[in-house]
C-alpha cells in the first residue's frame, strides 16, 4: 500500500463520553486497548460533535454537512436524497468502503457502503433494550482477511453498538468507588447504573483491542490510519440530547505509524464536520468546496498547533421524546447556548421512561426522590429539568466546565455574550437553520 493513500480504519462507538477513558484523566475505568491507542498515536483533547444524537452526529461524519444541510437535523431522519456521501466519494479515490455493524443513517441509497450487519447474537441474560449486543469482530475479521494483499485500499467503519444503553450488568467495578460528575445526583442506582455504564465501555473496549491485534496480524498496521470516536457523548441528563459538553464533547484518537507522533496530545479544537474533508485528503484527494467542513490532515500529523476557533452544534428532537431545541457556539473559553422553546421541561428517555431497572427513569426517581429533603439535589435537578430556563446561556468553561454557573446575565460579559449571539445566528443563517424562525 502507498504511505500517501493509506488503509483508513475507524471504531465508531455509541455514547461514549470522553471523561470515561483512562487516557482522557479517568482513574478508575478500565480502557487498556484504547489507551494503548493513545500511547502509539495522538490524542485529541478538543474534538466535538456538532449533533449529541446519533443520526444527525453519523450523518455529518459521512457527509462533511452540518445536520441543518444534511437534512437529519431531528434525530432518526433520513438526510436529502441528494447528498453525496463518503462511500461515493473515498469510492472515486480508488477504495473499497465498508461499513459492519451499526449505520443509523438514510437513505440507504445515499449512504451506500458495502454493508455487513457483524453484529453479536441476543443474549438471554442481557436486557439489551434499544440497542443490540454488539460487534461481533469475526465479522471484522472476515473483511480485513479477506481484502489483505490486495493493492486496493480498504476504508472500513466499525460501527459498535456499545455504550448505548441498555448497560451491560456490572461484574467487575465496584460502584460505591466511581467518580460522579456533579451533574448527577448520588443515590445507589445511580452508582450501580453507572457500574454498568462502566463494564460496558470496557468490554467494548476489549472488542478496540480485538481489531488492533487483527491489524496486526493481518499485516495492515504499519499503512493503515486508525481512527476511534464516538457518536456523542453519554445518554445521561445534561449529556445526550444537549448541546452541553457533556453531550458534544468527544474523544477522538489516531494512529498512523510514520506519520502521527507516538503518545502526542494536540488540543486544536476539531469537529466531526471535518472528519470526512480530513479522511478525503489523507486519502489522496481533496474536499469538494461545498461542504461545512475543511481538512484538518496537517493538524493530525502534527504539523499545525491550532485548528478552529469555535465550533457549533445543534438538537432538536428524536420524534415525541427529548424535545428541547438548543444550538451553541463554543470558543475554548465560553459556550453560548440559545434554548429555541425557553418555555418547555426538558423531558427524554432518561425521566419518562421508568421500566429498566437501573437506567433511565428508575435513576431518575431516586434523583426526585432526594431533591424532596436535598436542597442542593433539588437546584441540580432544577437546572437540568430547564423549569423557567432563560433563552440564553454562558458558561465560562475554564471556571465552570460542567456548566452549571450561567453567566449570561453578568454585565462584565455583555460584550461576549453580544458577539457570540451574533456569531450563532449567523452561521444559522448560512445554513437555513429553520430554528433561527
């Protein structure tokens, strides 16, 4: 294989917040394969979503499209018929583009990857509600023994299931020892549902190391580009279906032996927007000058300290269930956060849907439950309900960075506050947002 039109590789996880990696300052989850990755390539510090729902973040990571142009801006909606995605585009660069496991994008027809379903089969023992068990990674296998020697490049997405809820029952951590962000309530569910949260990245994470090895063996690693992400970030209230950095914050790791510093850490902001120019380049081509993003292939080698200024993200809905259109820009220093239906409780799978034990609803009632006699469980939850939310927000994110502290209103930031709403309602306009009516 040519050094300048590598194998691509990418492991796609499902809400998998960045805060759950040891490499990214977790202390007690288990990620050994991914901080690995990690410690062979680069680890990026500053990579976001622009979508913290899976159908419009997928879609912008294969279109190059901020999901008001893609067409999927509500999550679980098929994108305009007629895009050209990146199976058509690394296709005319001279690849083979494979997709196993999760897709979550539509139409087929514009998504068009040599699919292979290589998902694992249902386990009696798991409730697996809402999603599937998980990547079989013989299916991996499969592609990547078959397609070796071959002169053609291979791109390959490995699209795993996991850590989408419903959680892997626990059988290693031990809950009462796990850090809570402080935007959750501390009840026992909550540790034993976060348990479960964990298992389930490091089982995932297991699978990571599964392909590694094949890479290995196989002969791919020294001309393939790997590359792991997520979605978004974790299905927990102020995470997932928010614009909070809990939600749009990602990890984003790459290796490419001979081409990418081992063990380097770069905090450019990127956004997943950028993702597929960036992919285009590194494959021998370039970007078409009509998509939102632009390549960030010098950054990823090493060869610019900076990237963007800001980045932007978007939620409106999935169907009747987590309605509360927000939009952002985010600068490294503030985030601004525009509520487009101020008037609304925020309502999701996590508060109404209460018959999983220990996840969604049946945490949820714990955290009402001990706002009755917790005053300051009763203000978090206050915050993250959005009762009487304003129509703007800022959050210093150095001094706040789980943005519990809204600033809008402190007279010293009006200027930041003034420019940053000007700067969000001009990229809505550029891009038809139909939120910004």
């Amino acid at each position: 294989m040519s050094a300048d039109r590598p194998h691509i590789v990418m492991y796609l996880s499902d809400d998998h917040g960045r805060e759950y990696l040891g490499s990214y300052g977790n202390p007690a989850i288990r990620t050994p394969n991914i901080d690995t990755l990690a410690a062979e390539g680069v680890r990026f510090t500053n990579a976001f979503t622009p979508a913290p729902t899976c159908a419009p973040s997928r879609s912008t990571l294969f279109s190059g499209l901020y999901p008001a142009r893609h067409g999927a801006i509500n999550n679980h909606a098929a994108c305009r018929a007629d895009l050209t995605t990146a199976p058509a585009r690394l296709r005319d660069l001279g690849y083979r583009v494979v997709l196993v496991g999760k897709k979550h994008v539509r139409p087929e027809a514009t998504f068009d990857f040599e699919y292979v379903p290589g998902l694992l089969p249902k386990r009696d023992d798991r409730l697996r509600r809402y999603r599937t068990e998980g990547i079989d990674v013989g299916a991996v296998e499969g592609i990547l023994a078959g397609h070796a020697g071959r002169a053609q490049p291979l791109c390959l997405v490995v699209g795993d299931s996991s850590p989408h809820v419903t959680w892997e029952p626990n059988r290693t951590y031990d809950p009462a020892a796990l850090p809570l962000p402080p935007y959750m309530v501390d009840t026992p569910t909550t540790r034993r549902a976060m348990a479960n949260y964990y298992q389930d990245i490091t089982t995932m994470d297991g699978r990571v190391g599964d392909v590694l090895d094949m890479l290995r063996r196989l002969g791919y690693q020294d001309d393939t580009l790997f590359l792991y992400t997520t979605d978004h970030g974790a299905e927990w209230p102020h995470a997932k279906w928010s614009v909070y950095d809990g939600g749009i914050h990602v990890p984003f790791l790459a290796r490419w032996n001979g081409r990418i510093a081992p063990g380097s850490v770069n905090t450019a902001m990127i956004s997943h927007v950028d993702l597929l120019p960036t992919l285009l380049e590194a494959a021998g081509g370039q970007a078409p000058h009509d998509l939102d993003g632009r390549s960030y292939l010098d950054v990823l080698l090493g060869g610019a300290p900076t990237f963007r200024d800001r980045i932007y993200a978007a939620h409106n809905r999935d169907g009747d269930m987590n309605v509360f259109p927000q939009r952002c820009v985010r600068t490294a220093k503030y985030k601004y956060v525009r509520n487009l239906t101020p008037e609304a409780t925020f309502t999701s799978h996590f508060t109404e849907v209460d018959d999983i034990p220990e996840s969604h609803g049946t945490i949820w009632k714990t955290w009402v439950e001990r706002a009755e006699t917790d005053a300051d469980a009763a203000a978090l939850l206050h915050l993250i309900r959005h009762d009487g939310h304003p129509v703007e927000e800022l959050y210093d994110l150095e001094a706040d960075p789980y943005e519990l502290d809204n600033r809008v209103a402190d007279g010293a930031l009006a200027p930041v506050v003034q420019g940053l709403r000007a700067d969000l309602e001009r990229w809505m306009a550029d891009q038809k947002d139909p939120g910004l009516v």
